[in-house]
C-alpha cells in the first residue's frame, strides 16, 4: 500500500539545479547520482547532507569534446540549501582517477524552466 | 562585475579555450598570469588574444613573482612595473611575505599560507598590507585540489585571514588561479563556496571591486608624482 501524498503546506520546497558537468570519460546517470552525493556528504558531512534533499531529476548527454565529455542535469535540492549544495559541486574535482569539473548555471523553482538552461 | 586576476596563462590556444569558457559562465574580466620568466614571452600573445577574444571578454596579463630572495622580487617588480598591469608575488615564507607588504609597487601577496602550518599573516604584516594598499589574494584551487584533512587546513588558514580582514579591512581579493576549463566554475559557485567557509558575501563583493580597483589603479600608476597626487593632462 503506498502512502497518501502530503498536503501542499507539509510537502518540502524544491530548487532546481541545472548542473553543467566535464569529465574526461564517459558516466552514467547512476555514476552522476554517487558523484552528488560524495561531494556533498565530503563536504558538508552526513548530518548536513541529510536537509539537502538531493535528486537527480533529468540527465543529459551533450557533446564529446577533444579535452572532454560534456553533460547537463536537472538536480533537486531543499530550498534554503542551494548555496551549500553549489559549493560541494563546484568543489569536485576527480573522480576515480579521472578529471570532472561542475558548476551550477541555472537555478529554478520548476523542472520546466530549469530546462531553459540545457 | 566578476574580475578574476589568476588565471593560469598558458599557450594561446589554452588561453583562447579558458576565456571562452570563462565568458560563457558570466566572468567579466580575467587575468593570465605569468612568472617572471615567461612574462616577456605572454607579452608576444597579446595581439593575437586580442583579435580572438575582443568581443568575447576583457582580459590582460599579471606577473607572477616566484621567488624566495627579497632582492630579486623587488627588482623584478621594478623592471616591470610599466608592463604589468597587476605584479602578485607567491607567498608562504614570512620573509618574502613581510617585504611584499612592505612594497608598495606590489599590487597583490598572493598565498600568504602556502605551505605553511599557518596563515602566514598577523596584525602587523595586516597594518602594513593596508598602508601599502597591498592585496592579500586567495585562491580557489586551493580548496579544489585538495581533500579531508589538507582541505581543512586549508579553510582553517582562510577563516584566520577572514577575521584579520575584519579587524583591519587590508585589501582582499579572490580568484581561481585556474590551469584548465576544468578549474573554471561560475561566479555564483565561486561566491558560494567562499561564504561556506564563512566569508561575508559583502566582503565578497568588495573582493571582486578591489580587484577592479587594482586595474584602474596601475592604468594611472605612471602618472602619480606621489602617494595621492597625480599628473593630469586636462587643462580645465
């Protein structure tokens, strides 16, 4: 049996991130998911993590570049949280051996116009 | 208006790549910076930076000084005053940090805590750092590059110098000292991450006017007679 959804006064507010991201190999949305959340556990700790409220809502395949592989996605966060959760992505560097760069260039309050970023 | 004076400058292409990126993520004005032995070298590339990039961002060149004798960073800055339009000097050893301080013709102490178990600053290298209008600058790639315990230290160096700033409010700016388009983040994220370590996003904002007031400062440098008296040309 699932649960009745809350009622909008008692439901969380979302911010939606337009993460843009390069790496030097190929990832999955999966890999992306654990990338997001080791950054900002690493970061800001688990305790501080838990508000946070991540999800990765859409991912995007973009381009292959001689330096790179570029990617874009649409990240949930808790509203009153978007700087930290900015600052743990921006502060990504490697990941397993390989060389990543993320940056927020969007930020929303819908899925909709998030995308405007992509 | 986002100025970051450390970009790390490289070959042209590099260069080119970096700018764009930069431009596509919101900076305004960016910097190359070179050592005191390619700086003669970057100089060549400023014709060819200017037709690729005119239209996409602003940009120029600052010297880098590396070294650990006093003598010859006061004599570098010295020969190339007129050529630079900001000269940073990498600190970390008290002694060159307490004689860039002490230089008025250095815009800027960059790193003050590199290398060092320490912030590499206290109130008297701060005093002296405001009566010579010398900039404490502090880099992004610091945070970047390193993890757990030397990133803590790292942040632990940068609150010290925070709480100077405050008690004695010396010049502070704030750049990414970026290799590749992988080291450039957005403005946003760049303030972000220097409010999570407990900068005031007023200080922020004055980091990155500070270093506009570097530039606009050394366009003039060669007309000032003294500290505060400068020749003008308009006969008014």
């Amino acid at each position: 049996m699932r649960l009745k959804v809350l009622p909008p006064t008692l439901r969380k507010n979302s911010r939606y991130l337009t993460v843009d991201i390069k790496i030097t190999s190929p990832i999955s949305k999966d890999d992306l998911v654990t990338i997001i959340w080791d950054a900002c556990i690493r970061f800001k700790g688990e305790c501080e993590t838990s508000n946070f409220y991540l999800w990765v809502m859409k991912f995007y395949d973009l381009e292959k570049t001689d330096d790179y592989y570029h990617y874009k996605a649409i990240v949930r966060c808790q509203r009153g949280f978007v700087e930290e959760v900015r600052s743990s992505l921006a502060l990504v560097n490697r990941h397993e051996g390989r060389k990543i760069s993320m940056t927020v260039v969007g930020l929303s309050g819908t899925i909709k116009s998030s995308q405007k970023y992509i | 208006m986002f100025f970051d004076l450390n970009i790390q400058g490289s070959g042209l292409e590099n260069n080119i790549k970096m700018a764009r990126q930069a431009s596509s993520y919101g900076w305004d004005h960016i910097n190359f910076s070179y050592n005191q032995n390619d700086f003669k070298q970057a100089l060549t590339l400023k014709d060819e930076l200017h037709e690729n990039l005119d239209d996409i961002i602003d940009f120029d060149f600052t010297l880098e000084i590396e070294s650990k004798n006093i003598n010859e960073i006061r004599k570098t800055a010295n020969n190339f005053r007129s050529r630079a339009s900001c000269i940073s000097v990498v600190g970390g050893d008290l002694k060159v940090n307490r004689a860039v301080v002490e230089n008025s013709k250095i815009d800027v102490l960059s790193r003050p805590y590199l290398n060092r178990y320490d912030a590499g600053l206290n109130h008297v290298l701060s005093k002296e750092a405001v009566n010579n209008n010398v900039a404490i600058e502090l880099c992004f790639k610091d945070l970047l590059k390193t993890y757990l315990a030397p990133r803590a230290k790292v942040i632990s160096n940068f609150r010290d110098i925070y709480a100077l700033h405050a008690k004695f409010n010396f010049p502070l700016i704030l750049s990414s000292r970026a290799e590749s388009v992988f080291d450039i983040k957005t403005p946003q994220d760049f303030v972000s991450v220097f409010s999570q370590t407990g900068l005031a996003h007023e200080d922020i904002e004055k980091s990155f006017k500070t270093a506009f007031d570097i530039l606009r400062f050394n366009e003039d440098r060669d007309k000032m007679i003294l500290k505060g008296v400068r020749r003008v040309d308009d006969e008014a």
